[in-house]
C-alpha cells in the first residue's frame, strides 16, 4: 500500500484531500488507487506525468494546455482523470504515437510517419485528443501522398559497403542483392555469356516487380563480381547464387556468366521465410533447410560456409556444362567453379 495510503490516523484529514484527489481503500490483495475527483484536474501542478498505455511521458502543464484540446482539459479540471498509487496520470490509449502529439505541442509542428498506415493511426490520436492542428496536419498529408503517383518499384543502388551493411541490417524485409560489373574482367567473354548476363539482369526486374512491397531488391554495380545473387534475412546472408566462372582453354582464358534461372527463383522464394520475422529462431530455419534438402541439385554445387547452426550461408556455385561453340575443333576445355 502506498504511503498516501496509509498516512493519517482516525479523524485525520485523508490524504491529498486539500488537492482534490480522492483516494480508495484498495480491496484485499489489490493495488491502491487515487481518483481526482471531477473539476479537482491538474490546475496546481506544474509538471505531469502520463501513463499512456504503459508508456511513460514526463511534460509540463504549460505544454498540455498550449491547444484547445482533451489534453487542456485534463489539467483544467472539466475532465477526471486517474492517477495511479506513484502519481503518475494513466490515460487508457495506445502510447505509441503519443510522444508525436507532445512534439507537436511543444514546436507547433512535426514530422510525420512515411508509411500510410502509421499516419492513419496518428490521425486517429489526433482525433481522440482533439488536437485540431495535427489532425488538420495529418489529413492534408494524406491527400497530397494520395494525389501524388509514386511508382511501383523502387530498387536502390548502392554506393559504398558501408551504405550496403546499413541498409540490410536496418531493413525489416527480405533482401535480394544482384551484383552486376561486367567491366571486371580480365578476359573475353564466352559466346553465351552476355546473353545470360541480360536474362540475369532481366530476371532481377520482374522479380522486383513481382514481390515489391514484400521483399527489398538492391543492385550493385561497383562491386568485384561480374554476376552474383545474394540472399539475406533477419539482417544476414542466407544464401548466394554465383554466375561466373573461368574456363580454361589450351590457348586462353575465358569468362563464363551463366544464367541458373530455375535455383535463383527458388532462393527468391526461400527467402520469403524471414518476411515479417517468420524466418527467426529453429523453427523457420528447419523449414528452410529441408524444403533445400529435397531440391534437386544436378546442375549446381553448394555449400555452406560459415558457423554452426542458423548461422550458415548456403553459396551455389552453378556446374559449367561444355558448349559445342565455346570450344575449337580438337581443344580440350576445363571449366573452374
């Protein structure tokens, strides 16, 4: 029982009386409570402190009544509030974009969430407190986000490892990178090989546009490989599809950029696991690893690279099948994953 509670003796004054607040004997095994009774308010108070729905926020009174709002009223008196046995002001309201209204008391204005859904839920605060600035605020933003025809697909390039690093590890979606750098090459292309290079930047496209808003497709055109795929969730590598390899001719050097258009589709889907975090702990990963056990794998070689555990990255290398007009008449060809 609080120390308010349990002040005073028989004939004596209750507790905070002189305040205006009301406070209840709390029944067997409960937690005292402290009402303020209707007109008592916060009028007195010069700094207040809010529960709201758990979350916790420290302000001034002089804040709360800068708009003509539910807020204001509250410390006023015309509405009656219930303050918790520590003091602390409990509103029974989602706290999570409380801390924006107080923001925008404070500065007359704010920045507001990107995503649609986030806006609409802090309009809805707005709305219940009657902050008739925000509101105005939020639903002028809607419309002009709603008039304004943003395009389907975005795919960012990235410009350093570090923005990479970032940008994965602070993305909640799956990621698919496509690294493209045709100009790292040493040697000649074989006959197929620029072909398969488009298919590979061609399937990237559709795929973008297939599982946009679902997974975050990013290219990356300064890297050291001529053509690799790579998978990530809960901010790391899953797994890698590499499309080059050399080939050694008894005259020269070639590259080769396959096109394994059948494993880097499955990888895709794969990596729709860890969307919205379903990928997290053993269970997702054991769905994972077998829905790969039972995939066939006469065209590629894999293997897995890394620690123990959920921890490993599943690198494809695709098997090099000999072409009849990638070799000379009567040369021996070899081929190096």
């Amino acid at each position: 029982m609080s120390a308010e509670a349990s002040g005073g003796g028989v004939g004596a004054e209750p507790p905070l009386a002189s305040a205006g607040v009301c406070v209840r004997a709390p029944p067997p095994g409960g937690v005292c409570v402290r009402e303020e009774k209707e007109g008592g308010g916060l009028a007195d108070s010069k700094y207040v402190k809010l529960n709201v729905g758990g979350s916790l926020h420290y302000t001034t009174a002089q804040t709360l009544r800068k708009e003509d709002s539910l807020l204001r009223s509250l410390c006023d008196g015309h509405t009656q509030v219930t303050i918790d046995s520590e003091g602390w002001v409990v509103l029974d309201r989602c706290g999570r974009h409380f801390g924006v209204l107080l923001n925008f008391l404070r500065d007359g204005s704010v920045p507001l969430p990107e995503s649609p859904r986030e806006l609409e839920e802090l309009l809805k605060e707005a709305q219940f407190y009657r902050l008739q600035g925000l509101v105005t605020l939020c639903l002028n933003t809607l419309q002009k986000r709603r008039s304004v025809y943003e395009g389907v697909c975005r795919i960012p390039m990235i410009m350093s490892p570090k923005e990479e690093e970032m940008m994965i590890a602070t993305c909640r979606k799956p990621v698919v990178k496509l690294q493209n750098n045709r100009g790292n090459n040493k040697y000649s292309y074989t006959s197929n090989s620029d072909d398969n290079l488009l298919k590979n930047i061609e399937l990237f496209d559709k795929l973008g546009l297939r599982f946009s808003g679902r997974v975050l497709f990013m290219k990356d055109v300064l890297g050291e490989e001529i053509c690799c795929w790579s998978f990530y969730g809960d901010g790391r590598k899953i797994a890698e599809v590499c499309c080059t390899s050399i080939v050694y001719a008894t005259e020269k050097k070639q590259t080769k950029v396959e096109f394994p258009e059948a494993r880097i589709f499955e990888e895709t889907l794969n990596i729709l696991i860890y969307e919205s975090g379903r990928g997290s702990g053993p269970g997702g990963v054991a769905l994972l690893e077998s829905g790969m056990s039972s995939s066939p794998g006469a065209s590629q070689s894999e293997e897995d690279v890394g620690g123990g555990g959920d921890r490993r990255v599943r690198r494809i290398h695709v098997r090099r099948h000999i072409m009849h007009d990638e070799r000379g008449h009567g040369q021996q060809t070899v081929y190096k994953d």
